[in-house]
C-alpha cells in the first residue's frame, strides 16, 4: 500500500520530445557529453525546459515524500515507545538536524533546477548541465541511466 500516489512524469516526457523534434528533427536529445568544467572534464546533458519543469516537481515530489514519511515516523515512534528526557535532549535535536539537512539539500536541487528553467526561459536556447553528484553516483551504479 502506498501512502502517496506516484507522480507521472509522461506530459513533460512527451512535451520534450516535440520540443526536440522541433529543433533537431528527432525526439531524443543530444548526447550526455563531456566539458572542461574549472580545470576538469565534467559529464552532462542539455536540458529543455520540459526537462527542467519535470526535473522541478520531481525535486518537489521527492522532497514531499521523504518529509511525509519522516513526519510521521517522527511522531508515531515518540508516541508509541513514550517521551522521555532522552528523547527531549538527544534524538528529538538529531531529527530536527537530519530534517533541516535533508530540507536544505532539497531546496537547493529544486533551486537549481529553478535557475535552469530561468536561463533556458532568458535565452530561448536548451541549456547543457553538469550532473550533479547524486545522478554520477546513479549512472555509475546503472549506466544504461544516462538520460534523462
């Protein structure tokens, strides 16, 4: 049983592939490729802003799902194993550090994705985007993952 509906991402998928048939006259778009990036050879892609659109609420939906589920483990564990001093003074400080770390890091990928859809709306052109730490460590683990 799922406590959330999982998202559909097919429109923003099928908006991309006719913007990129639009401009390349096939749906796919380019390559992830490499660029020298401060001194070093970086792996990215272009990002549309269908892309950038999907790659926002998918932020937003993972961050809304991992909140959902830390909110109510935070209290029904509370709830059910009782409140005591150590919970006051050491796991309740450790939740509230783990939230706010898992809250910034969220906010600054949603942020990041918002400056994305920012310069491609600015420039009308797609824009190539480094992958971020999370996506290497995915493409490492699954190369077929590449894109999007």
């Amino acid at each position: 049983m799922q406590l959330l509906p999982q998202p559909n991402y097919d429109h923003y998928l099928l908006d991309s592939q006719d913007y990129w048939a639009r401009l390349r006259g096939q749906p796919e778009p380019p390559a992830p490729t490499y660029r020298w990036v401060n001194g070093r050879a970086v792996l990215g892609r272009y990002v549309d802003p269908f892309g950038a659109q999907g790659l926002m609420e998918e932020s937003k939906n993972v961050w809304t799902k991992w909140y959902t589920t830390f909110l109510i483990s935070a209290i029904v564990g509370p709830l059910i194993c009782g409140v005591d001093a150590v919970f006051v003074f050491l796991v309740l400080p450790i939740f509230a550090v783990w939230y706010l770390i898992k809250r910034n890091k969220q906010r600054a990928l949603y942020d990041e994705y918002y400056a994305i859809a920012q310069e491609i709306q600015r420039t009308g052109q797609p824009q190539w985007v480094p992958f971020n730490k999370d996506r290497l460590a995915f493409i490492e683990r699954h190369p077929e993952a590449v894109w999007p």
